[in-house]
C-alpha cells in the first residue's frame, strides 16, 4: 500500500511527524506539505506564481503552495506513480460541521479523492497536540482496517475523521456521524498597525449550534472518534424543482419588464 500524507499545518507540524511515524510501520509513506501554516486555505490553488519543491532536513517534501496544491503536483507529476491512498493531518484542531469548508486538511483530502483516489482527513478536537501519538496510532488502525476491508484500491471515498485528545486506551470506538453547524464567526479583530493602519484579524470560528445526537461535535464531546463520509457535489437536490418553478416566474416577470 502506498500512502500520500499532507496537511495544512505545514511539514514541521507535530501531527504530520506523528501520522508519518505511524504509517510508515504498515505502508510506504512520502510526505508533500506545505512550508508554512495553510490552515482554513481548503481546495485552493496556487495559479498566479511559481511553486518549488524542497526537501527537509526531516525527509518530507515541502511545497510553497497550499494543502491542495501540493496533493494536484504530487499526483500530477512529482511523485511518478497513483497512490493507493492520500491522507491529510492530523491537524491541529477540530475540523467539525462548517468547518469541512474551509479546512485546507479537508482540501488535501479531497483534492486526493477528486483525483479518483481514496483519501482520509484526520484532525485532534483541542489545539496544542496533547496526546497526538495516540490519535496517530487511531489513524493508523482506522487505515488498516480500511485496507483489510479492501476499500483502498476500490471506488474512491472522502472520509472526515476527528479524534478526542485523550490516552489511547480512553479513546472510545469510532462512530459515524453527520457533520454539525456551527454559529457564525466571531467578530473581526481590529488593531492599529505601528504604522497607525488599522488592522483586520478574522475572528475565531463560532460555537456549535446544532450538536445533537448524530452530529460530529456529540459523538466527540463523548469521548468517541468521530468518521464522516463527505461529498463534493454542492447542488441542493431537494430544492431543485421549487429553483425550477421559481426560475420560471423569473423568466416571465422578466419578459414583461422589457
Ligand atoms: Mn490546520
């Protein structure tokens, strides 16, 4: 089996380190990674300046561009060969409900699964890497069992996986949920530059708002590893035919104007 890893936490970052040191003992890993903190960058690409690939002194690849482009020129040219599966994280940080939007772990993944192949994003709940070798070794065993499965080779999946910060053996068995909501963002952040500009900081994203039973931010509250199956197709099928009839109005209202 051979594995792609990224992140959007950058090459550096404890969580790819620890998903790279548990994978490499069941599969063949390289590593293509950001050089700086991507975060919250999700499926964008890098089209207006040029991209380089660089080695560190860690072995992994590091690309100034972003979680999804270095997964497009890995599969695209750099690595020379499919990987059976791409793998994002573990980012530091939930990636939960609207968060799957904007999450540049989610966007390597996805890029991964746009591509045809299977791909995995992994993210711990709390900031700050607490207990991150026992989220890798969940990571790991969620891939060996997908292996054993035989899902990896087969048609390709996105799964969104969020593991608690807790000591392996507290960490309870994995559930599949639906992703939450959360409220809005917090304010924007204002300050004054040395300069005397005022400055915009985006604030912090908003508490849940729907973490009922069945949603990711419950079943992790609880202590459980939460897997999500996502899509990619946007459309909003169950307002399709009332667009339809709408759009129809519109066509005739508009005809009457003129
Ligand atoms: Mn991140």
């Amino acid at each position: 089996m051979k594995i792609l890893i990224s992140n959007d936490d950058g090459f550096q970052a404890p969580g790819i380190v620890a998903l790279y040191e548990a994978l490499k003992t069941v599969a063949e890993v390289e590593v293509v990674a950001p050089e700086q903190n991507n975060s919250a960058k999700s499926n964008a690409l890098t089209l207006h300046s040029p991209l380089y690939v660089n080695r560190g002194a860690n072995g992994f690849r590091y690309v100034n561009g972003t979680p999804a482009d270095c997964v497009h020129i890995a599969l695209t040219g750099l690595l020379g060969y499919r990987p059976d599966l791409v793998v994002s994280g573990i980012n530091n940080g939930a990636n939960m409900g609207d968060d799957t939007i904007y999450s540049g772990t989610v966007g390597a993944a996805m890029e991964g699964y746009l591509f045809g192949v299977p791909a995995i994003a992994f993210s711990q709940i709390d900031k700050g890497w607490v207990h991150i070798d026992a989220a890798a070794l969940k990571a790991r065993e969620i891939v060996q069992q997908m292996a054993q499965q035989q899902l990896i080779g087969a048609a390709p999946w996105l799964l969104n996986v969020n593991i608690p910060n807790l000591p392996l053996e507290a960490i309870k068995p994995v559930k599949v949920c639906r992703l939450g909501r959360r409220h809005s963002a917090e304010s924007v952040i204002t300050q004054v530059s040395p300069r005397g500009e005022t400055m915009y900081w985006i604030g912090a994203a908003g508490p849940a708002k729907d973490e009922a039973e069945g949603t990711d931010f419950h079943a992790t509250a609880h202590g459980h590893v939460v897997m999500t199956p996502l899509k990619v197709d946007l459309t909003d099928h169950d307002h399709l035919r009332y667009w339809a009839q709408t759009a129809a109005h519109l066509g005739g209202a508009a005809q009457k104007a003129v």
